[in-house]
C-alpha cells in the first residue's frame, strides 16, 4: 500500500500518530516500487496500520506500506538502511521532543491549504501468480472525513470487531463516496 501526499500540511493529530508509529517500530527503510495509475511510484516503506490490521482478516498476508517519494530518495534510504539500527534508538528518545514540537503547530491546516492538498493510495495485492491493484485519488483528505465516516457507518456489516475490508464491501463503499463537493473530491479505479 503506497501513499503520495502532495501539498499536504499535516494536523497535529497526524502529526502524532506519525511520531507515535515511527518511535514504536523497527525501521529498516526498504525500497517498494508498484505500477501506478501514470507509471511506477517508488516508496520508502514506513510501519502503518495494514501491516496490523491486513493479517488479522487474512491470515499470513505479508503486508508493506510505504511513502512515496522521489526516486533518488528512495534508493538512498534503502541503501541506508543497515543505519537503522542505530537510527531506531535515537527515533524513540526523540520522541518526547517531537511531541513538544508537534504541541506548538496549529491544529489543522487551514480551507484553503486542505483544497490545494492530493492524495493518491495505490494498494496492490499479489497470490501466487495472479495480482490486482486500486488506486484511490482524492483531494482534501481532512475535508473527506465526515463524509467517509457517515458513509461507512450507513454501510457497516458484521458483529464484534473487524477491520474496514471485512465490515464493508469495498466497492460499494468507494462508489458511495465518490464524487466532489465542497469537503473535497474522490475517485477510484481498479488499475
């Protein structure tokens, strides 16, 4: 599952998690590369929620995720990555300082800064031989929220606790809320 943020400033609740996933994990930045909608999208791979949610729901998957970024970056942090062993560390023990940092941004970007900001999901699942990837594209990812959760609290399925792929029907979900309106615009397509 790749991630490409262009224009995005982050809130401090993302800016938290952020902190919070990557002074908890054991990084070793790798390089993943996956077919896009225009192309390939190279990542550095990050710790975030699929690698714990995905194999609870299905049983052995072996999840990546990732951060897009340039080319040229993202084959630095790979060769890099023996480094993270001493990096992961430091990463935890600068965690109380970024905290403190992250206390003094704003709590959100502002309207005008959520509408210049994209988002692109690429998310690409492989058995055997046969492979199937998705791309979500979407603008003001805060501005969608709302009509993410009211979508997907009409639509739940199921009993007890489940991840997002079991208790919806992806399509059905995407095609729900797909569209633009002054909270933002999403599109998705199976690639």
């Amino acid at each position: 599952v790749l991630y490409r943020l262009r224009g995005s400033k982050l809130s401090r609740g993302t800016a938290r998690s952020a902190i919070g996933a990557l002074g908890s994990a054991s990084l070793s930045p790798s390089r993943i590369v996956v077919e896009g909608p225009e192309g390939p999208l190279s990542a550095v791979e990050v710790p975030w929620g699929e690698r714990v949610t995905v194999p609870l729901h299905v049983p052995g998957a072996h999840v990546r995720s990732g951060i897009v970024a340039p080319d040229a970056f993202t084959r630095a942090a790979a060769i890099a990555a023996p480094l993270a062993v001493v990096a992961n560390p430091l990463t935890r023990a600068a965690t109380p300082l970024l905290n403190k940092l992250v206390d003094r941004m704003k709590e959100g970007p502002d309207e005008e800064s959520r509408g210049k900001a994209e988002s692109l999901v690429v998310a690409e699942a492989r058995h055997g031989s046969r492979s199937a990837r998705v791309a979500v594209d979407c603008r003001d990812v805060y501005g969608l929220t709302a009509r993410l959760l009211v979508e997907a609290s009409q639509q739940i399925g199921g009993t007890g606790a489940q991840a997002t792929a079991e208790a919806l029907s992806p399509r059905a979900f995407l095609d729900a809320v797909s569209g633009s309106d002054h909270n933002g615009e999403l599109s998705w397509q199976v690639l």
